[in-house]
C-alpha cells in the first residue's frame, strides 16, 4: 500500500509567525510563484495570514483541483476575501447553490443574447477609437476605460453617457477600496470611501431594477441586466435583487479589468511583430472586405482567433486559482488536509515547456493545426477557467476584443515601448502592464468602420 506523505513535509516555508509569507506574496505576486516554482518544483507549501497554502503546478494539479476533487473544494473559501466587494456571488458560491445560479445566467452570455450585445459593443469602440488621432497612449488605462464603458452600459444597464461615466467612477472607488490593507468602514478611509461607492452603485442598480421591471417585456432586453431579470428555469427559480446587483458588480469587475488586460497585452505584442499585424489584416480583408464588421465576421478569423489564444497563454488576465479544501485529498504523493487551502497556476502551466515550445516566444501558430499544442493536455490552457467555474462570459469576452481589434487594425497602425526585450521574458504582467504605451498612427484607409 502506497504511503503517502504529509503535506506539512511538502518543499516550502511557512514565514513569519502569524504573518507567514504574506508581504512577499502581495508584493510580489506572480514573481513570488515563479521564484518558489524554480525553487521547489511543482509541489510547495506556504503560510498567508496564518492559513496553510500548497501550490500545485501542471495541468494534471488543474484537473485535480478544477474537476477530479472538485467537490471537496470551496471557491467561497479560497475567494472569500472579494466577498466584502462584490457580496455573494457565482465566483464564491459551491455546490447546488453555484448550479443553481450557473443555470440561470447562462442564457444571458451565449446563444441569441451575444448577437444582441454586437451592436452595441460596436458601437461604443467605434465611438471611443474615432477620436484617437497620431500620438501616444497608455494601453491599459485607455482600454480599461474603453472596457469599464462598455460593461456599465451592458452590464448595468447605464443608458446614456452620464450615467456611465457616474458609475464607472463609483466603481474605480470601489475597486480602490477593496486593495486597502485595512477594512475600516469608516469615512475618510481608502476602504470608507469604496464601501460608500459601493452604496451608491447598489442604490443605483436597484432603481434600474425596478424601471426595468416597470416597463416589462424583459426577455426583449439587449443588455445583461434585463436578461438576468427575465432568467427562470424549469424549476420556477429566479435570482433575488441582491444576487442580480451582486452578480452585476462582479460582472463589472470581470468583463472590464481581465479584458483590458488581455487587450493591452495583444496589442504590445502586435506591436512588436508586425509581420503578425500585416497576417491579420489581410486575413480580414479576405473576410471583410470593404463591408461593415459584423458577428458572422469574427467567427472567420481562426488567425485572430490563434492571437487571442496566444495572449491568453503568456499573459492569463487571473494568474492563480484558489480553493479552501473541504475534505483531505491526494495529489502527488501527499495528503493535504481539510482546512488547507489550494492554489494553482494558468501562468506557470501555460509556460511549461513540455506543453509548449519555446513557451515565452509569441507563437500564435502553435494553436494551429497540425501542432495544436493545447491540446496536449485538456488543462494546458485555461485562462479562463474550466469546469463548473470556468469563465460565464468567455465568449462575450473574445466578441468585444475582436471587434477592437478588427477595428484598430483597420485604421491604426502602433509601435510599442519599452522595447521588448527590457522586459522580456514578463514574469510579472499585472504590474508591467501599466508601463505599456503605444505610438498609433492612422492608417489612413478608406475601409468603413
């Protein structure tokens, strides 16, 4: 009979006393992953904030945590941190209640919803990017507004130009809010004042609700927030006001900041590789044409598609997973106990090279066949999750950032600074992604919008 070890004797440190290696960690972030992964391998141990911690790397620790042993694990307990942000919501919830919750959003992130958010996507980036003339920008600033415009429009249902640009900056305070080290809900303090922010979103959404209920035919709706107040399922279930305006502020969070991220990171490695630029753009010439970009379009790309994929890989918008263990489980020859808690890593897995040749080279032709290199493994590739948590609005996702990036390769053309190899390869995107610009220069093409 095979003995297995304890996971106290997992490679590793625990810190400090109490403190652990907590500072490290938040300092740090995914450097402090990869220097522990050179350090001890695919397997080690920590302490954060007194709570024990192993870190399993490799797709097979993804398919044991996201699908084998999924049920002995709590996404409430692993992100049970942004509950103070965004209240109970689909990311923290298990078992029935997180089934229950899934079935009744799924409608509103796939089938006919999607080509009803198109137009108004389309609309909203062919209005910011027309005013872009020759110069430079700071590419995650200006896509996360570009993004944050979009998702208040469709995911709160903000109407017109000022409300949008109310509830983007509640939001930007709560989002601040929620880094502040301590909670204290007291005016005057970082967490104060986006606790206070989040008050005035919640009393926001909740007079949108009741508009909305007012005027009914809500399955007509064209944005998220209809359609999740339209959502009943076989059962007679429907989500409560306080799981809608939950749901809405981490839809919020999610659909503006990771597809900002992913954006910035795109277009800073087109930047760098314009034989990839001149490949897209002829690509949709041979789709497109001289016509307006429509959904049928972006469903014809498979090399703008293989790009996406490739920024996914390098930069994965969530680097690591998290789970509280429910119940002990076994993983490589170690029994890690209930009331440990388990992280995993899109980053590191995407960059190991027995997945992926040469894994820090932008490549978007490994995803094309005859190579397919995700397909080594079913978990080689998740930046946006898989199983029961994997990403709702995945596809609405990879929608917008075709579209601005159909648009801007239409009628921009952009270098990219610092240069690519000051800080190639990037062991930490979350924070050299805002030092990213780029030169945009006007193609000058008469192709329509």
């Amino acid at each position: 009979m095979r003995q297995l070890k304890s996971a106290e004797e997992m490679p590793g440190s625990y810190g400090l006393p109490i403190l652990g290696e907590t500072l490290e960690v938040f300092r740090d972030l995914e450097l402090y992953i990869w220097r522990r992964f050179q350090q001890h391998g695919s397997v080690f141990k920590t302490s954060v904030m007194g709570r024990k911690r192993a870190y399993l790397i490799g797709p097979d620790a993804n398919r044991l945590v996201l699908v084998e042993q999924a049920e002995h694990m709590s996404s409430r307990i692993g992100w049970h941190f942004l509950e103070s942000t965004f209240g109970n919501n689909i990311l923290l919830q298990d078992g029935e209640e997180h089934r229950l919750t899934r079935r009744l959003m799924y409608p509103a992130f796939h089938g006919k919803a999607i080509t009803t958010y198109f137009d108004t996507i389309q609309n909203i980036v062919q209005d910011f990017l027309k005013d872009w003339g020759q110069g430079t920008i700071s590419l995650n600033s200006s896509f996360r507004q570009l993004t944050l415009m979009v998702a208040t429009r469709l995911f709160l249902g903000s109407q017109n130009k000022s409300e949008v640009e109310q509830t983007s900056q509640w939001f930007t305070q709560l989002l601040d809010g929620s880094m502040a080290i301590f909670k204290w809900n007291v005016p005057f303090t970082l967490y104060g004042r986006g606790q206070n922010a989040r008050g005035k979103l919640v009393a926001f959404l909740r007079e949108a609700i009741a508009q909305r209920i007012e005027q009914g035919n809500l399955e007509q709706s064209k944005d998220v927030l209809g359609l999740l107040l339209a959502a009943v399922d076989e059962d007679g279930n429907k989500l409560s006001e306080a799981q809608i305006i939950n749901e809405a502020l981490l839809l919020l969070f999610a659909g503006h900041e990771t597809t900002a991220s992913l954006l910035t990171w795109v277009i800073f490695e087109l930047g760098n590789h314009p034989e990839w630029r001149e490949r897209l753009r002829e690509e949709q010439l041979a789709v497109v044409g001289n016509n307006p970009l429509s959904l049928s379009h972006l469903k014809q790309l498979p090399q703008l598609t293989n790009v996406l994929k490739e920024a996914e890989r390098l930069y994965p918008p969530v680097y690591a997973y998290n789970r509280g263990v429910l119940k002990d489980i076994e993983y490589a020859g170690y029994r890690i106990p209930a009331g440990w808690f388990v992280t995993i890593s899109p980053m590191l897995t995407h960059r190991l090279p027995e997945l992926y040749t040469d894994p820090d080279r932008f490549d978007p032709d490994r995803f094309a066949p005859p190579r397919e290199e995700n397909k080594k493994h079913p978990l080689a590739l998740l930046g946006f999750g898989y199983g029961s948590h994997s990403c709702l609005g995945m596809e609405f996702a990879q929608m917008e950032m075709k579209i601005v990036l159909s648009t801007m390769l239409r009628h921009y053309d952009w270098t990219v600074k610092p240069d690519y190899s000051a800080i190639a390869p990037v062991r930490q995107p979350s924070k050299a992604k805002d030092t990213l610009q780029a030169y945009i220069k006007p193609l000058g093409s008469n192709l329509n919008i």
